[in-house]
C-alpha cells in the first residue's frame, strides 16, 4: 500500500494545481508562458478524477485501520475534494 501515499502526493500537487487553475480566471496570465498555463489547467482538470480515486481508497485504509497515508495529507485532499465538487457545481466547470 505504499503506492497510495505515491498517489496521494502526486493528487496534491494536483490539487494545488486546480488552486492555480482557479485563480487564473481572475488574473491576467498573458505574460507567463502558454505552455506552462496549459500545463497547469490541465493537471488541474485531472485532479478531480485523480482525487476521487485517492479519497475513496484513502477511506477503504482508515475503515481497515491502516495509516498509510499521513493524516494531514489525507484531509487536505478531501478538503480539496469537497471544494472542487463545490466549484463544479457552482460555477459548472
């Protein structure tokens, strides 16, 4: 089960991507490179399926009772969850 901590780090940074990509609706983003915007809003769009998956294995672990992923990282990824399904149902992303 070590590769669901692999899989919840690489869903952070993912996540914070999704941050990025959110917060480029509002700011003007023509002075960075292109290829680095697509790259984030891209792994942004990922990281909604990517999360759903890592915190729904991350509740089979904790109803197992095995801590393979560090608390902290395991919250902050279904905070970032229940943002994200916020963010799609409001703003229909």
């Amino acid at each position: 089960m070590r590769w669901l901590l692999l899989i919840s780090r690489i869903g952070f940074l993912c996540n914070i991507c999704y941050a990025f990509s959110v917060i480029a609706r509002y700011i003007n983003l023509k002075s960075l490179n292109q290829d680095v915007v697509a790259t984030i809003v891209v792994l942004g769009v990922v990281s909604i399926l990517l999360n759903t998956i890592v915190n729904v294995l991350w509740l089979y672990t904790l109803i197992r009772q095995q801590k393979v992923v560090p608390v902290f990282l395991g919250i902050s990824n279904f905070l970032f969850l229940i943002l994200q399904f916020f963010n799609i149902l409001l703003f229909q992303l």
